[in-house]
C-alpha cells in the first residue's frame, strides 16, 4: 500500500509541475500581449509563479499534518487570504527591481488587485484538493486499521471457539475411560489410543483454516470411532457424501460438534440403538451437510439443544462468512436435523 501511495504522490507531483509551467507560459503570453517585451513577461511569470508555489506549497505541507474540524474552516479561509497577500505583496516589492520603468510599474499597480484575486483561487483550489485527498487517505487508513483490529478479534474468538472444543469432548471421553478401567481394560485402553489419534490430528488442523469434505470425514471416523466404544452397539452412523461434495471446500472441524450434539440428544436418555445419519450434497453454489438423529421428545429439548455445539457452530460460520442464514435446526416426527450450508 505504502508502493501504491508513493506512485501515486510521485504522479502527483508531476501534474502539479505540469500545471505550474502551464500557468507561468500562460501569464508570460498575457502580459506579453500587453506590449511588454518577452524579457519583462517571462520574468514577471518566473517570479511571481515562484511565490505562488511557495504558497501552495505551504498550504499543502500544513494539512497533510493538520486537517481542520467542522468549526475550524474559518482558519483555512485566513491561511488561503494571508498567503494569497503574501505572494502578491512579494511580487509588488520585486520585480520593480528586475524590470524597471513608468509603464511596467504602473501595470504592477493597476493589476495588484487581479493579481491577489488570482494568488487567492489558485491557493484556495491547492487547499481544497489538499483537504480531500489528505482527507481521504485519512480515512482509508482508519478503515484498514478498523479491519485489521476487527480481523484480530475475529481469528482470536474463531481461535476460541476451536479451542473450546477440545476440552469439552476431552472431558466426556476422560470420564467414558475412567468408567470402562475397572471392568474393561482392554476397551479402556483402546479408547485411550483413539483418543491419542484423534487429538493429534485436531492439533494437526489447528493450523487449517479450509479443509475438503473429505479430510473432515476421515478426522470424524476418529471420533466416531471413540464414541463407538463408549456406546457400544448402540450407537450407528450413516455417511453419505458423493464424489462432486468430496472436494468441496469447508471450515476445518465443523462437523464434529454438530455429530457430538446429535449423540448427546440421540443416545443420552435411551438404551436402544440409535442411528445418526451424515449426508452432505452440493447445491448451486454451497455445499449443503445436513446431520439427522432420532430423540425422544419426552426426555430431550432439541429445539432449544444449541448447547456449545450448535451455537459454536453458528458463531463460527457468522464470523467467517458474515452471515446468520447457514445453519437451520428443526425436529419432526421425533428426527432432529441440523442443516448448514457452505458457500463455495
């Protein structure tokens, strides 16, 4: 951005050079057509356009460090006024001295006036360009600043909200191998290298933002597969995704709290053998997934189930794609389903 901005100052400071032989060739003719000798108008032109880009030049270097409040344009209004008689006042005194005679000094006094006048709009032209594009890369600036400090803010709470998952399944799987030590060993065991597996690789996707559909099923079959043996036979998924929804891209780690919240509704308050079914398909532009369990109205709460999973979920999707349309839950027929879409 900084490249940017010199090239454009550098572009500029050019147009201003432009400009500025532009005015003094244009002055120069206009008093030559006076009757004045080419000597005496160039030199009229050179000086005063001299103290005319001082002027500006002023005027400039003040608001790029000083840009005026509502109230204070009145000080600009002086600044432009004091310059502008500044510049006259210096022409007056000097070129009598380098082009002398009755003529040409009473052309000095009868054009002070249109001379001030044009010193007056030329710096006031310079200022009002001046507080638009200092004013303008003003906000520019605060607005990257905004988006950077808002853009920290959210990869710090996205950071959170991954990080919160971690200990939340930690928890329930420590507790799954403490019950099963004491009268299945060998299952306990089993369940402590899945889960060994399983957290090496979400200490693997830390790092990734996006994952394919693909990459997200295999770390879920690790999960599942801890869940299995906490579950037993009980516990039955279903996994449908086609080769086209494979590859489609998503947020690393979303399906696992959506899968972990239809167990806890399916499973917690039943011992009969309960299926949650994993679908994913593509949509015009979205990769649709949607995750089905069964529950039993009399003992769950499904349409208020957003517990950490679901909300964690929808937080996730709001601060990545800036919308809260993606996700929708609702239950029939005693089947809750979890719908979220993914833009592509």
């Amino acid at each position: 951005m900084a490249v940017v901005q010199s090239l454009i100052f550098q572009k500029l400071r050019l147009a201003f050079v432009a400009c500025g032989l532009a005015w003094a060739g244009l002055q120069a003719y206009i008093i030559h057509s006076f009757g004045f000798e080419w000597y005496t108008a160039l030199t009229d032109s050179l000086v005063s356009s001299v103290l005319l880009t001082a002027a500006c030049w002023l005027i400039n270097n003040n608001l790029r460090y000083y840009q005026p409040g509502k109230g204070s344009y009145i000080n600009i209004l002086i600044w432009i006024v004091t310059l502008a008689a500044a510049g006259t006042a210096g022409a007056r005194y000097i070129l009598p001295f380098i082009n002398h005679g009755p003529i040409y000094a009473n052309f000095m006094s009868q054009s002070t006036v249109i001379r001030f006048f044009t010193n007056f709009l030329a710096i006031g032209w310079m200022a009002m360009i001046s507080m638009i594009w200092y004013s303008q890369i003003d906000q520019k600036e605060n607005e990257r600043r905004k988006a950077e400090a808002e853009q920290l803010a959210r990869d710090a709470e996205l950071y959170n909200l991954r990080q919160q998952l971690q200990p939340h399944f930690l928890f329930n799987s420590l507790n799954s191998i403490n019950a099963l030590i004491g009268f299945k060993p060998d299952e306990a065991r089993k369940m402590i290298h899945q889960l060994s597996d399983f957290l090496r690789g979400t200490l693997k996707k830390d790092d990734q933002l996006q994952v394919t559909l693909n990459e997200e099923l295999q770390h879920l079959a690790l999960y599942l597969e801890i869940e299995k043996v906490r579950f037993g036979h009980r516990l039955k998924t279903e996994i449908s995704c086609d080769a086209q929804c494979g590859e489609s891209i998503m947020p690393a780690m979303l399906l696992q709290p959506l899968v972990e919240n239809a167990i806890k509704f399916g499973l917690y308050d039943t011992t009969e053998e309960v299926v949650v079914s994993i679908r994913g398909e593509v949509e015009g532009s979205y990769l649709e997934l949607t995750v089905q369990n069964p529950y039993d109205p009399k003992t769950s709460r499904p349409r208020q189930g957003t517990g950490f999973g679901l909300s964690g979920v929808q937080r996730r999707l709001y601060l990545l794609y800036a919308r809260n349309d993606l996700m929708e839950t609702h239950a029939n027929d005693n089947i809750f389903t979890t719908i979220i879409k993914i833009p592509q």
